[in-house]
C-alpha cells in the first residue's frame, strides 16, 4: 500500500468508480503532521503528485488521496533501461513542486509511488515546507543520493547518470536542466568539470520515451515583411493519435476546424510573418528546448490541447506540433521567466506546469 511519513494505517475504498486510500490517525504528532500534509496537497495539482481528496482533522485525523497503486519505489524500483527515464520524470515533478513554492523535504524511495503505466507519483508530503534554499538543497541532496542508488543497478549508461547526477550535486545545473539531460542522457557542459565517485556498476541507463508527433494545428509561413498577405486557405489534418504523457485522453475527434486566413494568430519571425491557429486560441512563444532559437505554443482552450513547436517553417511550407499535451480545463498559457522556459497552464482551480522540451 501506499508509504507515508507517518506510522498511520492505511486502507483502500472505494468512492463510485475511484479507489481512494484512507488513513487515519489519533496521536496528535501524527495529526498533526497529517494536517501538514494536507495544506500542502491542496495547493498543488499535478499528475505526478499523489491528489488529495478530503481531510479532516479530528481527532482522529483522516486524509483521502486517489489511490494509485500498491508499489513504490522501495518495493519496485525502476530499472534497466527505466532507470533515466523514471528518474528525469522524478526530478522533473520535484522542479515542478519548487516552482510552485514547496519543498517536499523528506524525499526517499518509499514516497515515490509507481502507478498502473509504471510512472513515478511523489507523496508523503507531512514534511514539505516553504522552498528556499536550504529546503531546495535538501531534496536535491535526497534525489542525488536515491538517483545514484537506482544507477547502480541501472548497467551501461550508468556513468551518464552519475555524471548528470554529479553535476547537479556540483550546482552547475538546476533541476529542470537535470530532468532534461536524464531524459536524452546527455551531458550537460559542466559535466566534465564535476568531480563524481566512479563506483562499480552494473545494468543499463534508458531513456524517455521521446513524445509522439501529432497533428492537431500547424504553423504556417505567410510572407515575408512587407509583402500582400495570399488568400489561400490550408486544410489542417485532425488530431488521430493519443500522445504519450498527456495528463487526460485527448477528445476522440478533434474540433480543430480548417485553416481560415486572417482568423489565426499572425507572428512575425526573422523578418517573416506567419499564422499559427485560429480565433480564440493562446499563442506564446519561447525557447522550449533551449537551443537559443524561440519557437511558438498554443492552447486551444475547449479542447485543452497544447501544441508545442520545435521550429519554424520554410518558404511555402508548413510545419506540425513537436508534440502536444492535454490540460482538462485550460484556460490560458504562459511561459516562466527563465533563459530555457517551461509553460504554465492556468485552470479555473489552479495552474499546472508543462517541460515542453522536445528530445532530439
């Protein structure tokens, strides 16, 4: 069943078609500490957080979250070619907790649950508190050490992992950049200046599932500055595949209608002008990839889908998503002020945070 912080038993119901895990608790330490847990469950909304349901405080205490599943990472750790993978998601969900303001503060592998598609789901939260950067560098040290734990069984790329790992540990990366080099194993530019602890190793390192292209809008290149905007109308293709990682099923049919000129967001790039969408839509624009060139993403708000562009396009040509997401609800989109963004998704119940970098 689930691991907690705290000693509490826990139990699994069921709530119409939703299992629910239960605890409860009568000591006022555990009370306590089950109440922490809840404030801080209630302000986040995120698919690799354990989601929370109801509390009360008693006594006795009881908190509900949806039940995800029996295992966790003490029980069933990732490994072979999972190993990155899982841990670039990890670290990426626990950027995604200091980027709205808490610190987990007692991460290990036993408040890592894994879910019924094998993706890692942060809880335990009885101990979080305000990031800042001391509680920042507490769960960096926990990630680095349990990271190095898993890569010891992870076989050939091991080294990769470390030396990412070791980077982080050095403070020549942040955890959004660490995510991202785990996802590709690819080393970032200090990781030959970190000194690491070369280990005796066996097993493989893996890499994320790059994410599926599909098609739900294009962007297309006009003309360039100056020039009479054409009439033409470009057909747009509908969405016909399920991507992988969205945080809810895409619709079974899109609504995306056909391209209608001067009905679309228009942008103006490198002296070129270009549309992207239609009325309605949010389009804005960053270095998603980090690769020094800005690129655009749109929300199309009834539906909730998030494209998210890796180029632009060539003369008399379009271009189609690098990949898109699925936020039930989304009401607007903007990018964070950093040198390599991520998107934030604002819902009518809060936001949530999108890495929309592309592996290459």
């Amino acid at each position: 069943m689930h691991a907690h912080s705290t000693s509490a038993p826990l139990t699994v119901t069921q709530r119409g078609d939703q299992l629910i895990a239960v605890r409860t608790a009568t000591e006022p330490d555990d009370c306590a500490r089950m109440c922490r847990e809840a404030n801080a469950l209630s302000q986040l909304d995120h698919p690799g957080i354990v989601r929370l349901i109801d509390h009360a405080e008693g006594p006795p205490a009881q908190i509900s979250t949806a039940f995800v599943g029996p295992d966790t990472w003490q029980t069933k750790p990732p490994t072979g070619e999972r190993v990155a993978a899982a841990l670039a998601t990890a670290t990426a969900t626990v950027a995604d907790l200091h980027e709205a303001g808490l610190a987990h503060g007692a991460i290990r592998a036993e408040h890592i649950l894994v879910d019924p598609s094998g993706q890692p789901v942060l809880c335990g939260l009885s101990c979080a508190k305000a990031a800042d950067p001391a509680t920042i560098g507490t769960d960096v040290g926990a990630l680095v050490e349990m990271g190095r734990s898993l890569a010891s069984r992870a076989g050939a790329d091991q080294e990769t992992i470390e030396l990412i790992l070791a980077t982080l540990e050095a403070g020549h990366e942040d955890l959004r950049g660490t995510a991202r080099s785990l996802g590709r194993r690819r080393l970032p530019p200090a990781a030959s200046r970190a000194r690491i602890d070369r280990r005796a190793i066996a097993g493989a390192a893996g890499a994320m599932v790059a994410l599926a292209v599909a098609v739900a809008v294009v962007i297309v290149l006009l003309r360039p500055v100056g020039e009479a905007a054409p009439p033409a109308a470009i057909p747009m293709p509908p969405l016909d595949a399920k991507p992988p990682g969205t945080t809810v099923p895409p619709p079974a049919t899109s609504t995306i209608p056909p391209f209608a000129a001067n009905k679309t967001s228009e942008l103006i790039h490198d002296g070129r002008h270009y549309t992207i969408g239609r009325v309605g839509d949010v389009v804005v624009t960053g270095d998603w990839d980090c690769d020094g060139t800005s690129t655009p993403a749109l929300l199309r708000p009834e539906t909730g889908e998030i494209a998210v562009f890796a180029d632009w396009p060539g003369a008399n040509a379009t271009i189609a998503p690098a990949a898109i997401f699925v936020i039930e609800g989304a009401l607007a989109l903007s990018a964070t002020d950093a040198a390599c963004p991520i998107l934030r998704a604002t819902t009518a119940t809060g936001s949530r945070l999108i890495d929309p970098s592309v592996s290459s």
